[in-house]
C-alpha cells in the first residue's frame, strides 16, 4: 500500500506537534517542583517584573515561535528579526526534541544555521523577545 506523502507529512506534523506540547508540560511540570522547593525570598517589585517578564519571553521563544502561531506578537518579533539580519528563518523542534533547529530560508531550499551564526540569531531572538514583552506589559 502506497502512502500519500501529503498524508505522511501531516501525521508528522502532528505528532512533531503533540511532542512539543509533551515536552512543554514536562517543562512546566518541572518548574513547578523547583518553584516549591525553594525557599520563598522577598524581592522587589521591578525584579519581579524582570522575572516575569523573561519567563513569558521564553514561554513565546520554546512555544509559541516554533508552532508558527498566528499571534500579533510573534510576528512583529520575527518581522524585527527578518528586517535586521536581512533573511527570513523558520524555527522548529526536531523530533529527537533537544534544542530548536533554526532553518533559514535560501533560494536552493532550508538551510540548518549552525555555529557562531545560530548563537547571534538565538541572542538576537532573545533580546527582540523581551524587548517587545516589556515594551507591552503594564
């Protein structure tokens, strides 16, 4: 029996989707134990904000960029990265699941960005991520 290779694509997808939210949950679960074993310590209100305002960051990096999410947010955080860098990258969870894989798109087809390269996109990312949060936090 032959396999329609469209049909094949989005049962990948799929389960390339539902390890995703496994691993999201296994995430938040973890968070959860380390929050309750430490000890509470008083802080102040603009570390706070720091705080959360780095978590939702990279809530936004680990989930919501790499599900191509039709979010407002998303999008201006990776058209800012696109206008800056001059390429247009695709970021996704290989199904090992390890570390996301930056793509860049090139006329011959996706290219991995690996090395110094990959560093530099990953910071940028970042820096643009908590720019835009703290930019819309009240």
């Amino acid at each position: 029996m032959l396999a329609n290779p469209a049909k094949v694509r989005m049962m990948l997808r799929t389960y390339g989707k539902q390890l995703t939210s496994a691993k999201r949950l296994a995430r938040f679960r973890r968070a959860l134990k380390l929050a309750r074993s430490q000890d509470e310590v008083t802080i102040s209100r603009d570390a706070k904000r720091r705080e959360l305002v780095e978590r939702i960051a990279k809530e936004i990096i680990e989930n919501l960029i790499v599900s191509n999410t039709e979010n407002p947010m998303v999008h201006r955080i990776l058209h800012r990265l696109e206008s800056e860098t001059g390429k247009h990258y695709v970021f996704e969870y290989p199904l090992d699941g390890f570390d996301v894989q930056i793509l860049e798109e090139t006329e011959r087809g996706p290219n991995e960005v690996i090395g110094d390269e990959r560093l530099h996109v990953m910071r940028r990312l970042w820096d643009i991520t908590l720019e835009s949060v703290d930019q819309t936090m009240l």
